[in-house]
C-alpha cells in the first residue's frame, strides 16, 4: 500500500532510541515518518550510540541529534524545549532497563528527561531478551506505564540477537508508524465508532480446484480499513483479498464466497449496533450521558451476481466433461440489497465502465439497495483493478462530490470526510 506523502504532513515526532541492536530498525522508521511528510528529532542515549551513530539519524532527519553531549539551553536543542516542539513521542527501541526507569520516573539521562518532561502520549516499542521481557517486574512496569500515558507496541516472537527465539523481539517499523499515525490522525467523528468494510472479489467454488471470481483486488478496501484505523474506528475488513502491510491491531476476517461473506457481515453488523467500545460521553448539568456512536458499513466487495448451480465435489476431469463444457449458473444472492440496514449508515460501491451512464446508474444504487451514498469508480477497462491510484464520485440523494485521483489510501481519506456528513 502506498503511505501519501502528505499522510503525517505538518507533524512533529521525537524519536527516542535505547542501546538495544534493534536500533537499526529505527533507521528505517524514521525513513517511514519522513517519507509521509513528518519532521522528525532523535534523542539518542549513550548506549545507543554504540550500534548506530548519531550521523546516520542526522542524514535521515536533516536535524541534529540530542545526546547527553550536546545538550544547550541558548537554544531549544534541550530535554524541555524539544517535548514542546513534538506532536508526539515515540521510543522505539525500548530496553528493559529504560522500561524500568521510566515507570519509575527516573530521569538520569537527556532520553529519560525528555520522556518525563513530555507531557502527552508517548509510543514505546520494548526490544529485550524473552527472559527480561518475560520477568514479572519487566511485566509490571509495563502495565504501570500503560496507566501512565504511555501506549506500548507489544513485542513479537521470532530468532533474537542472542540466538534464542522467543517472545522481545521489537515490532516491525510499519507497525510503530501506524500506531504513531493512529495517535496524529485521531478523529472525534470516526474515534471509537464501529465500522465494517467489505472488500475483494468473491470466490464461488465450482468444484475443488477451479472457481468463479472478478479482478477486485481488495486494495480500495484495505485503504479504506487502514484510513479508518488512522482515524481511530473500531474497524472491522471483511475480505477475499488483502493489501500486504495492513495495520497489525486492526481486525480482519478472511472469506471467500458470498455465502460465507455475507454470514460474517451480519453477524458483524448485529454487533456493531450493540456498540460496547463505541461510545462517547456527553457532559451536561454534571451528569454523563452515554452517546452510542452510529455504525457505518463500507461495502467494497465485488459479489459475483451468478454462481454455480451445483458445486461439484472433488475435480472435474475433461475426459468427462468433453470437448465442450457447458457451466450452469444462478443468479446470486445481492447482499447489499438484502441485509438489514436499519441503525447503520451504509455507503455502497459501484464499477462501470460506461462512462456516459455511470452517474445515472450509481444514482439509481442509492434507491435500488436503500443506501445513504454510492462510491462511483469509473473504469477504462480490466487493467484498471488493482491499481494502486483511484479516482471516486461520492454521490448522495442530492449532491455529487468528486474525490480527485490519487493514491487509494488518499482516496480513502477523501471519501471518510464526505462520509461523516451522512
């Protein structure tokens, strides 16, 4: 998936590196922040110098690394004023030993000073043996930390510097940028609200080595699940296909036909309307009320509009089959038509590739399907599935809206906020 250059643009990020070899990971993070429009500082402590230099981070950030060295206050290359200048701060990697020092407010580097001077959200990713990682005191700093402001990365299992594979090895550098653009890119509307995204093809069995599907590639919908994952939704893909790199946290169930797709949304659907995590409070004469935010549902799926009448077991052999092969096909159930819409805002998807009519027949999707807005993407023919560029027409009742052409996690942006107005 392609991160807009303009994802992060404006923002601010203090990077704080640990002495953990996972450090040159960090390398590649902040080559993630830049690359999506961030400006980025490293704080360095003593320790981490010894795996990766402070001119490495320098080139990447064209910023001068804060150490223990070089620290000033004639200017606001210090521990104070670079937490007022961040946005956000992440520290990735994070030892043991910092873990421990920081749920105990221990300040004795510019690293530790920073952190405890820096008042809003901090990322931390821990990197450390399985053993460290694992010790019930590591644990509970953790869980201490977690109550303090501090969102943690969680450590993945695999071989680790010493040889050993086990769980304490730091989260991949895309997972880290997401959570850190999750924290950037947090959105009133969309926070917390519970929303389904459909996506891919439907794959229809005709016996078990061949099937009926379409181009869909899924990809608008991983970019519009991944955009409502910056935006801070509870968001739930329902797909055939997936784009690579997804973010980690986000919740994704693989399917495959319509039968199957439609079991999952529904059930999904029943359980965004319960809405337990999608809640926001409202303050008024000193007494909290509970506002259920309303659901969405993005239906992105291509599903097949016929399907196999029989489903055969096994493979079909052409000695059987003979020189000609007549498929018998039914007309599939339309599951946007058919589900029950009530209590959720629904935006559905159309492809055409008559561009003269295209607008017509999307309007009349929005009566047809009983849908509050139809997403129109206008073909020039098959090798335009699965591109990594798009351009949309969000039309409603009464207005149509053109989302321009540019990268699908863009595109994807563009159509949240003509969304919110639903």
């Amino acid at each position: 998936m392609l991160i807009p250059s303009d994802l992060l643009k404006g923002k601010k990020i203090l990077l704080g590196v640990t002495g953990s070899i996972a450090v040159y990971k960090s390398l590649e993070l902040v080559r993630l922040f830049v690359k999506a429009g961030a400006e980025v500082k490293v704080v360095m402590s003593e320790a981490s110098k010894k795996f990766v230099t402070p001119l490495s981070f320098e080139t990447l950030t064209s910023k001068q690394v804060l150490d223990d060295s070089n620290e000033s206050w004639v200017n606001d290359h210090n521990h104070i004023k670079s937490g007022e200048w961040a946005d956000l701060m992440v520290i990735a990697p994070a030892t043991a030993n910092t873990i421990a020092k920081l749920a105990n407010a221990i300040a004795d580097n510019i690293l530790l000073q920073c952190a405890l001077a820096y008042p809003g959200v901090k990322i931390l990713a821990p990197s450390a043996n399985t053993n460290m990682m694992n010790h019930p005191i590591t644990q509970a700093n953790l869980k201490m930390l977690g109550i303090a402001n501090y969102e943690i990365v969680a450590t993945q299992t695999k071989e680790l510097a010493c040889k050993t594979t086990g769980d304490g090895a730091m989260a991949e550098p895309l997972d880290i940028f997401y959570k850190a653009a999750k924290e950037l890119s947090k959105d009133e509307f969309w926070q917390d609200r519970r929303v389904i995204v459909t996506g891919g093809g439907t794959i229809e069995k005709i016996d078990d080595v061949r099937y009926l599907s379409n181009f869909s590639s899924g990809k608008m919908a991983s970019s519009l699940a991944t955009a409502l994952y910056c935006k801070g939704a509870d968001v739930n893909l329902i797909a055939t296909r997936f784009e690579a790199n997804l973010p980690k946290e986000m919740h994704k169930i693989d399917v495959q036909d319509t039968a199957e797709m439609m079991e999952y949304l529904v059930d999904s659907i029943r359980i965004a309307k319960k809405g337990k995590l999608s809640k926001a409070t409202l303050v008024r004469d000193e007494h909290i009320h509970i506002i259920q935010k309303k659901p969405y549902l993005f239906m992105a799926a291509a599903v097949s509009d016929y399907i196999p009448t029989f489903t055969q077991n096994g493979k079909l052999k052409k000695e059987m089959l003979g020189d000609a092969w007549e498929l018998s096909l039914k007309k599939n159930k339309d599951i946007l038509a058919s589900i029950n819409k009530e209590g959720i805002t629904t935006v559905g998807f159309k492809a055409e590739m008559d561009a003269i009519h295209a607008i017509d027949n999307a309007s009349k999707m929005l009566e047809a399907k009983k849908v509050d807005a139809v997403c129109l993407n206008v073909l020039q023919d098959s090798s335009s599935f699965g591109s990594d560029t798009n351009k949309i027409e969000f039309i409603t009742s009464d207005t149509i809206k053109s989302i321009p052409h540019a990268d699908k996690l863009s595109v994807a942006f563009g159509i949240l906020e003509h969304a919110k107005s639903l």
